[in-house]
C-alpha cells in the first residue's frame, strides 16, 4: 500500500525546496515515495538507516540495533578481516588488533597519526589512543568489528573460534 501526495503536500514539499535546495527534500522524497512502493516502508528506513552510517550519522546504537544480515548488506565489499576469538577474550589493544593481528594498518605509527588527526573510529566511536583496549563485549552481533579509517574507508574484523 502507498499514499498518493495531495497538491497541498506537493506544494509544501516544493516550497521548502526552494527555501534550501542543498537539503535535497524533493530527491529524498521522491526516493521514499519510490523505495516504499517497490519494497516496504521498513526498507526504505533500513535504507536510511544504512546510508547514515556510511556517510557519517550513524552512531554504535544504531550499528548495535542492526541485524546480522543487514550489517554485511551494508558492509558488502569492504575488506574482512578474520582473528581468533582469544584475542578478544584476553582483551587486545586497538593498535595490535590493527597492526598485528590484521593489516588494517601497515605500520603502528601510520595508526598513531590517523588517531592523533582523529580520524579512526572503531563501531563509530573516535579512538583517541593507540592503547585502547577491545574485548568480546566491543563486538557488534557478537562477531565484528567496524574499523573506520578517515571518512570513507571502512574494514571488518570478523572474530571466529578457528
């Protein structure tokens, strides 16, 4: 089922588009009106949700709320990495588990200067030091963990038993 847009609605909707072109309202309504159309309104705010946290708005919460299968959709594409689950258990510093257990970082002190520029993230959240302990509880449905390198480059750490 979807609603058709009433000429008050549209003319509304047109207005405010005037006002602040660069918010882009007519192109994100036309895009709900269609996603929810082909798909379902639970879609289309899966989608929003998903476009937020890659481009920036997405918090842990919402990382947290997502399930397993929505959080790969998301990710798809972007490099996994796999690591043993007793590296989490015993606790691992976010410089080792990026430079040691995986090659997220080719060097330790290319990791130092993206924190002290503040651009690395681990599930969102800015890591402000190379010494920041991860363990089970930082994982993301039980298993991953989102690395963010900058803006736009992201990696998975995948933990698993083998």
């Amino acid at each position: 089922i979807f609603t058709v847009l009433g000429q008050k609605e549209i003319e509304d909707i047109i207005s405010e588009h005037i006002k602040a072109p660069h918010e882009r309202l007519l192109q994100k309504r036309l895009a709900e009106e269609v996603t929810v159309m082909v798909h379902s309104k639970s879609d289309f705010e899966g989608a929003v949700e998903a476009s937020q946290i890659l481009f920036g708005k997405g918090t842990t919460d919402s990382l947290k709320k997502m399930n397993e299968s929505t959080f790969l959709s998301v990710f798809e594409g972007v490099p996994v990495f796999d690591v043993k689950t007793d590296i989490l258990q015993k606790g691992v510093t976010a410089t080792d588990l990026c430079t040691v257990h995986t090659t997220v970082f080719p060097s330790k002190g290319e990791l130092r200067r993206l924190i002290d520029g503040g651009g690395f993230s681990i599930n969102k959240v800015k890591i402000d030091s190379a010494d920041s302990l991860l363990n089970s509880e930082s994982l993301l449905n039980g298993k991953y963990l989102l690395i963010q390198k900058g803006k736009k480059n992201y990696y998975l750490i995948r933990v698993n038993e083998e």
